[in-house]
C-alpha cells in the first residue's frame, strides 16, 4: 500500500466534477484490480471525512476509475482503511 500525500485527482461527485486529495493506493493480488482512496475534504453528519474509492485495471488500464460494489472488495478496503486508521492513531 502507498499512503499518498499532496496529489490531486478529479472525479466526478454528485454529477460534477470535483478536485480531491489522493488519500492511498494499493493492488490486490485476489482481485488483480488496484484501489485507490481519495477525499473531496467534506466531512458527514458524524463529523467524520468523507473518503471515497475507486478501482481500475492496473495493467490494462484506460484511466477509467471504477465504482466498487462487491461486497468483498468493500470489505477489503474497509480494512485498509482500517490499517491506515490505526497506524495514524499511534503515530
């Protein structure tokens, strides 16, 4: 996994498109597919940031970002997120 810092990349949001900070990547050997995280810097009802994600071929690749809606795929990034959670709350 790579936890990036200071990239930009605009995706489409609610119909617009929007510039987000570039949270984290990572390829998974399961899937074959990369993941990435970004935030739009909004934060939701709980006061907590919202962070987004997105797939795509990493060798095949066109640039085109996925939406990831396999509940197993979810439940991965849940827990890198997780990972990525916890390593900034001991730092």
């Amino acid at each position: 996994m790579q936890i990036i810092e200071d990239e930009k990349i605009t995706v489409e949001l609610n119909g617009k498109a929007t510039e987000c900070d570039l949270l984290f990547t990572f390829t998974s050997d399961d899937t074959g597919k990369g993941y990435l995280g970004y935030t739009d810097n909004t934060f939701n009802a709980d006061g907590r940031k919202n962070i987004y994600f997105s797939s795509y071929d990493p060798l095949f690749g066109t640039g085109q970002l996925e939406k990831v809606t396999d509940p197993n795929e979810i439940e991965m990034i849940k827990e890198v997120l997780e990972e990525i959670d916890g390593g900034v709350n001991n730092a």
